[in-house]
C-alpha cells in the first residue's frame, strides 16, 4: 500500500459523498486507507461531516482514528459529542491516550465518561493515570504492558503475551518483576522468538536496564530514550514497582513540541498557537509581547526626548538610532541562541560562567572590531564627519560587547530560576537590550561630541 | 542499574586514572556503564586520554562507544587514528552508523578503511549505501535487517532471525519478500512470538505496510514514521525491491537537526555551530548575518540622513525611531514564526493564500489599533504635540500591516522557490520589514507635518 497525500480534491470527493450520504462509498473509500490517514480528513472536515463519517465505521477502527487527531481540532469536535459516545472509543484507546483525551474535557465529562466505561480495568488505568501531571514520566506512560515473574518459563511469557495481545499493540519486551511486582530486568522478543519454551526467565533475562520514576521531567524521559536508543521505557514508582512503560512516539511528540514551544516564545508568541486558530487566539497570543514592545520603545522615545537639544544641534545623529538598535538585537539573539542551545543538551557536562564569557568575549571583540572598522569607513566616505564616526564606532563596539554579555548571562540565570531560557531570544530581552544600545549612544555621543 | 549521570567529579576521577595509567580500575569502572555512557565520558576528555581509554576496552564495546560519541567531537579524535584502527571498529558498526563516520573522513582514509574491513558484507553494504545523500532515505537506511520469502515457514523465520541475531541488533518485524526480493509485507515479532511453527508465512503476514522508496527526502520520512508511529520503516527502490530500513532513533535525530537549523536560522547564524565550537567557528557562522545587519543599519542612516532638515525643525521625531523599528521587527517575526510552524506541518492541507492574508490581516488590525490608540494616549499625555501622535500612530499602523504582509508572504515564496524558510524570520527580512518602516515613518511625517 502506497502512503497517502491528502488533497483538496480527495477532500471535495469525500465531502460530496456525505453530503449525499452515500455510506456504502464512504465506507469503501475509508477500508483504502489507514486509521492515521482518516485521521488527517477528519482535521480537514465540518464537524457534523466528521461526526458522520466516523458513526459508519466500526468502533474499533473510530477509536484509532479519533485517538491520531490533532488535539485541538478534536475538542473542538468531541463538545457534539455525548459521554456515552465518548466512552465507547475511550474504552478501546490505550490508556495513556484516553488520559490525553480525558484530561482536555471538562470535569463533568470526564467523570461520566470514566464511569460509563465498558472495560473496568481500562477505568482503573485511566484513574491511576489522571494523578500525574503532563510534563512527567507519570503523564507519558500508558499502563498496558506484558510483565513477567522472574519464577515462570519462556512458555508462560509467551501465554501472557497471547493474553495480553489485544490490550498490548506493540510489543518490544517483557519486562520481568519479582512477586512484589519490583522491576528487575526485560527479555527482548527477539530472545524469547530464539529461547527455548522451557528455558526459566530467571536464566535469561537483562539485568542492566534503563528504566525512569514517575516523577522525572519529560525533558529527562526524551533524553535518556535518545541516548539509550530505546523504543520504549518502563516507570516504576520509588519503590520501584513496574507501573507502566513509555513509547518512543509519545516522547517524539515531547521533542517536537519543545522545540516548537521555544521557536514561540523566541518570536514572542505565549502558548500553543497555529495558523488555523481563530483571529482572537492569535491576537491573545501575540498582543502582550508587542505591547512589550511597545512600552520599551515608549522608554527609549522618552529617553531619547532627553536629548532633545543634542539632536537639534547635530539632527544626522539620528540617522544612527537604527544600526544601534539592530545591532544590539542581531547580536543579543545570537548569543543567546547559542546558549540556548547548549542548555538544551543536558547529557553534556556544563561549562563555567568564565569560560563561557571569555569565548563570548572574543567572538563580540573580533566582530565588533570588524563592524565598527566598516562602518567607520562608511561614515568617513560618506563625509559624516569625523567625530560622528568616532561616536558611532564606538558605541557600537560596546553594544556588542553588553549584547553578548546579556545574550550569555540571561538564558543561564532563567535557566537557573527554572524559567524557559528561550524567552531570553524573545521581545522582552530584546527590547531591553535595545535601551542599553540607546543609552550607550547617547552617552557616549554626549560626552565626545562635547553637547 | 540506575542512570549515569557526568559530573566534574566523576570526570576528575576518570582522568586521574588516566594518569596513573590504572587499566584494572578503569576496566572495572567502564564495566559499571553502558557505551552510550562512555561515549558522554570519551566527549569531555582530551583526545590521547580518550584513545587510551577505548583502547582498554574490547573492540565490540569500543564500536558501540565510538557510534555514539558526537560527530564533531569525533572526527577531531579519529584524526589520530590509523585506517587499521578505524576499520577494526566500523567493521562491527550497523551500516548506516559507518556510513555517518565515513563520510565524515578524508577519501583516502575512506577508502582505506573500506579496503581493510575484515567483514566483506559490512563492506560491501557501505559501498551501497555510500551513494546516497545524507537528506534523502537512501542515506538514513541499514542495511541490516530480517527477511523471510513468501514461501517460508514461521520455523524458517525463526532460524533467519538467529542466523542474523549478531547483525542486527533490534527486530521488530521480519519483511517478506518474494523470490525477487520485492517487498510484499511484514510480519511483526509478536506475531511469529504467537504462531505455530509451522505455520506459512503467507498465510501470517500483514500486506498493509507503510515504505519509502530511497529518494524521499528525510523530513518526509520522519513525517510518515510519526504519522503511522512506527518503530522502523523499509526503505526500497523503484522497482519495489527491498533495501533496508530506517528505524525511529535516525529520525529523532532528523526531527532534532530540522528544529535546531530553524532556530539557528531564525537567530542569523549559518550552519551547525555549538557553543563550545572555536572563536573562530563562532565568529564566521555569526559574522555575515551581523554585516547584513550592517548594512541595513547603513541604509536606514543614509535614508533618515535624506529627512535631516526636517529632524533639525522637529527633533522629537527621533525618538519614535526605535519605536517603528522594534514593532516591525516584533510583527514580522511573531507572523512568519506561525506561517513557519504552519509550513513545517507537512500532514495538513495547505490553506489558500487569501485565506491566510485575510486572518493575518484581522490580526494585525486588532493588534494596529490597540497599540497606535495606546501610543497616541502616551503621545498626548507626555505633551508630544498632536500633530506628532498622528504621525506615530498612523505609521504604526501601516507598519504592523506591511511587516504582517511581509512576514506571510515571504516564508511561502521562499518555501516555493525550495529555499528554508526559517531565514524569513532572521535578520535579512527583519533589516528589510526596518527599512520599510523607517520609510514608512518619514513619508507620513514628511507630508503631514507638512516639512
């Protein structure tokens, strides 16, 4: 089977066929694709055409194609939707994406939804499950698993796997507990496919194990899976009780949305905002950082107000606000992308706040050197006279120099106070360090050009 | 085993051993970690104590280590290793790992290295793989990987998995294949875990599969995998025969490459700079993107410098440069992050560029009009003259529009012409969206202040 690119024309295709309510196409045209492909039309879909369309297919097919959409179109969705319909899927998702699902729907709903379930040990899992928060090893895990004591034999495993086949999809090891249920190690499958069925678990099972507690950050989970090369990691608790496992597609979702999450907030954006979100999402998302913005560049008007009479003296000392300011922002968001950067890498050992400055130091000399020598030979061809250019040069090698010093210092000391270092990229800082540049100009402008 | 984590201690320790040239202690310390541990340790040590230590190890041990340590650190360590040493660990690397480190080396040391692996296999997969580039997923298979024909028995699958147990390090599926090697389905380990062992493998395996061929490009794999969250994925050629495969921890590695280069390119830094890369590294990645910078600056001075008379009759017009600049520069970088983020998600359908100007252009509207209202308040309540606050606020306005403008059409047409959007959000459109600011600013001012 071919994989599927979804098309404005296939969409015209399917949604003709609703309109005309031909279930019979429909079905036959979903039986072509997969669970994750029907997904994706369902995103592109009006609710009520999306809601049709699922009601055709079988309840357990519905249940993967509801679990693979985008969450905030699905909540969008599932408000047309009675708790008992809800349950109906749930009750057939793995538990890590019923909790997922659950925990984006008002309480009301979320209790009815987990009494009205079907299967029982599914409610119990999802109970277990809503205690941890999203960002932890507790909030990724889902608890279906295929355990095994250390006491049975190969042929017992694979009993449990048989019994297990319906909840557990996917399948990598058997992870091996003790009667306490304390993690002690995992066979893979391919040693089970290889062993013979008599062989006793204790004989064959790996002891040297990564595994994470409940209560360790996501950042840490995705980690430890990329530096391990792992497909999936079992949690236990602090005593060390095997509670559940986390798969690598869970924690790839984690990196993506870290890496979005900082792109964002760099760019001044607060929260999870697309494209498709409504004109007054975006707005809300967006306005708080340009009124911040807005306030620094009222501060610098004010501040470069005070030096009024200089600029009616020597008005071409205007001309230069720009390259101040930019340069100072190009620089600051350089470094601290840099920093940034490094932060992120938590296997690494950190260097010293020296260390780090004496190279950050040297990159602002060379650069500044070189920038405020071109622009000097600029200012000098351009016949702006001077001491302008002496000015000019100058501050901007001392913008370059604070901007690098904030764009290191900043992200280290947020990082510190268990603030997202990456808004050290975004508006706030930049505006800040903008201040700085003016201050810098006009301070030093005051004094050499004797106004 | 709990996990390791690097610390300056631990370090000191190691290195201490190093010195006193301790083999039994360091044996038995490295015997406590698992290679992708010592890898993290070989990272932080000077290159002759690394190669000292991973000389003190058994080679299978030392192959791992050496796949897992960082690429640039790498090369700089392999720089003192002979083309015998090398290939007495790439002959025990997966293909595509020895690929990565190959590619990585001078041609004669490449070739040297293939001539002098002991296993031929090895060598020849490399020599296959070696033709493909690094972006495509041709150049992100194994070759390593179990197969079954058509025709065999579960029985038969078995013993192929234990002949290739060594090889390949993790199955999760057999491929089928028939007696030309076309990939016709797979058979999950769980599966061949569950059946009799007589049974045929055309009667067990899954014909729904989701492959690429050899020329995807990577982003488009690493979409598929997410999509469908699958484990591995089998690569063929045109004609359907089967290749290799490429399995999930190559492309979490892909997803984090395209995040950082966004951000790297967003910050106007070129390439894969780290912040503990060399001053001079650092400042040639940084320097042209400053000198762009540069020059806006340069521009916007010898533009504002055209309006000199009129700052000398109204100074105060100075002060809102910075202002004009900042909301700009904010504006374009917040609409071009979201029409990225948009572009990045591959799964969706792609919204009509109307559709997209007109909500980009109801933003910037709402956003327009609160921040001009609330400057033109400022203006009036610092006594900034009326006709000034006029000035400002419609300059305001237009600029938010046209950086709105700027910041969704530029992304697209760069995606277009298939150049990385991401620059869109860097320091050449926003030193553009400036300059067309500060134009902006001076023309209103220019007419309505009647200069």
């Amino acid at each position: 089977m071919s994989t599927f690119e979804l098309s404005k024309e296939y969409l015209e295709h399917v949604n003709a066929l609703i309109a005309a309510e031909d279930s019979d196409a429909l079905r036959s045209e979903m039986g072509e694709l997969f669970p994750a492909d029907i997904s994706l039309v369902l995103d592109e879909l009006e609710t009520p055409s999306a809601r049709y369309l699922l009601n055709l297919l079988d309840t357990p097919s519905g249940a993967e194609i509801l679990a693979g959409i985008d969450r905030s179109e699905r909540n969008e969705f599932l408000k047309h939707f009675t708790s008992e319909e809800i349950a109906r899927y749930v009750n057939l998702f793995d538990s890590d994406d019923a909790v997922d699902l659950l925990n984006d729907q008002p309480i009301r709903v979320r209790e009815e939804v987990i009494a009205l379930l079907e299967d029982r040990e599914q409610a119990r899992f999802i109970l277990d499950l809503l205690h941890y928060d999203e960002n932890v090893a507790g909030g990724l895990m889902q608890k279906e698993l295929v355990k095994a004591n250390i006491n049975w034999t190969v042929n017992q495993c694979i009993e449990e796997i048989r019994k297990q086949a319906e909840n557990v999809q996917k399948v990598y090891a058997v992870y091996v507990v003790d009667d306490q249920n304390i993690l002690l190690g995992r066979i893979s499958l391919k040693k089970i496919v290889l062993a013979h069925k008599n062989t006793r678990v204790e004989s064959l099972y790996d002891q040297d194990m990564i595994y994470v507690e409940t209560y360790r950050p996501a950042e840490e989970v995705a980690e430890l899976m990329q530096r391990y090369d792992l497909e999936a990691i079992p949690v236990v608790n602090v005593q060390g009780r095997l509670l559940g496992k986390i798969t690598i597609d869970d924690v790839v979702d984690v990196i993506k949305e870290l890496a979005s999450s900082d792109t964002m907030a760099m760019a001044g954006i607060t929260g999870d905002v697309e494209e498709d979100d409504t004109v007054w999402k975006q707005t809300r998302a967006r306005l708080p950082w340009l009124l911040v913005g807005m306030m620094g560049g009222m501060l610098a008007a004010k501040f470069i107000g005070l030096f009024e009479k200089d600029l009616a003296l020597v008005p071409a000392m205007a001309a230069f606000i720009p390259i101040i300011g930019s340069m100072g922002g190009n620089v600051g968001i350089q470094t601290s992308s840099i920093i940034l950067q490094s932060l992120a890498d938590k296997s690494g050992l950190d260097e010293s706040l020296g260390l780090r400055l004496m190279r950050m130091s040297m990159v602002a000399l060379i650069s500044s050197l070189i920038i405020s020598s071109v622009v000097f030979g600029f200012n000098m061809l351009l016949g702006n006279g001077l001491h302008l250019a002496i000015v000019v040069s100058l501050a901007l090698i001392a913008v370059i120099f604070l901007a690098s010093f904030m764009g290191t210092v900043t992200p280290i000391l947020l990082d510190k106070l268990g603030i997202n270092p990456a808004v050290a990229s975004g508006p706030f800082i930049t505006t800040a360090n903008d201040l700085i540049g003016y201050g810098v100009y006009f301070g030093i402008a005051h004094v050499l050009l004797g106004l």
